[in-house]
C-alpha cells in the first residue's frame, strides 16, 4: 500500500524547519520532508513525526495512519 506522507508543521515566525524524522511503525524510517512509503499491508500502524528547526527545538507529532 503506497501512502504519501506531507509535513503540514510551521517552524514559526522566523525560523526555518531544517531536519525531519519520520518513523513509519513497521520498522522503516526517513529523513525526507514529504515521504512516500510502502507498506506491506492494510493495517494500523503508528506513524510519528520528529521536526527539528533552526534554532534547534523539535516538535513531535504522532498519528495512527490505517
């Protein structure tokens, strides 16, 4: 199952976003900002964003994609 992944986060009022971390909850991982990923099947599987800016605070997002 292709699923295309869209970072939707804002650094802030002048701040740039600069590194992304995206654990896919099977065991895969990326570090582009707007990821497409195989899954091997349908399921629920948790889905996490780590996003780091210039100024080097991380804000992290969680989702249960199915």
């Amino acid at each position: 199952m292709r699923t295309q992944f869209t970072d939707l986060s804002s650094a802030g009022a002048g701040n740039t976003n600069v590194q992304w971390e995206w654990s896919f909850g099977d065991g895969a991982s990326s570090s582009l900002r707007n990821p497409l990923h195989v899954y091997d099947a349908a399921s629920n599987y948790t889905v996490t964003l780590k996003v780091t800016n210039d100024k080097g605070c991380v804000r992290t997002f969680t989702k249960i994609n199915i």
